[in-house]
C-alpha cells in the first residue's frame, strides 16, 4: 500500500506502540498493512526489522471485501541508514521515510531536515553570504 498518507487514512488508530528505542532512529519507513486484527503485534512478511505498529479502536471497521483491517507499520531495510550510516542513505531518505519524533495516532508523519539529510546534515545549511 502506498507510503504517502494522510491522516484520513489513520482515522481509527488508537495507540502506536514502538518494539526497540526510536530515539536515535533519523527514520523508519511507514507502511499500511492489512491485518487481520486490530491489536496486538501484526505479522511481518518484510526484510529488515519492525520497528513499531499501530493498533486500532474498537470501532475500527475492518474492509468490507476483505475483512481485514488497515494498519500502519513501522520499519527499516538492512541497507537503510541506522544500519549502514555510510551507505546508500548517508543523505537523504526512501520517499516513505518519516521522522519517528512526528508519529503519532491519526496523524501521518512528517519528513524533518534530520530524516531527510541526515546525521552529516544535522544543521540547516548557514544563509548566503553576499
């Protein structure tokens, strides 16, 4: 499912629940699973680590087709930066990169200067000089 949400797609999202310290993470990527509950740790079918979930409302409609429920998930690739600083994403991120600082339920989120550019690039680049 697509990376790029808003924050009507997180409309039912309780909680979010982080599996490892994401403190020191400049990003983990995000995706919408489909899930066939709404709490409770969903299975993970990816490369990398998960990094962290959310669960949903009671209310949570699950998909009328389907029957299952949308989720999002928190996760990083072997080739991502934590775990290769001078690799690939020494600058710059995967497009479904998010700062973990700006998660929160029902609330997509953000990209920042440090999940974009990365530790090289904590500071924001010093204004021209005439």
């Amino acid at each position: 499912m697509s990376s790029l949400l808003s924050d009507g797609d997180l409309a039912h999202e309780a909680e979010v629940v982080w599996l490892e310290n994401v403190g020191d993470l400049d990003y983990v990527r995000q995706a919408l699973d489909k899930t066939t509950r709404r709490r409770n740790k969903p299975r993970y079918a990816r490369d990398g680590r998960m990094v962290g979930y959310t669960e949903l409302a009671d209310s949570a409609p699950a998909d009328p087709d389907s029957g299952l429920y949308r989720r999002r998930v928190f996760f990083l690739l072997p080739h991502d930066r934590d775990n290769d600083p001078d690799g690939l994403y020494q600058e710059g991120a995967p497009g479904e990169a998010i700062d973990p600082r700006t998660i929160r339920p029902r609330r997509a989120g953000q990209k920042t200067w440090r999940s974009q550019r990365g530790p090289a690039s904590m500071t924001a680049p010093a204004a021209p000089t005439s």
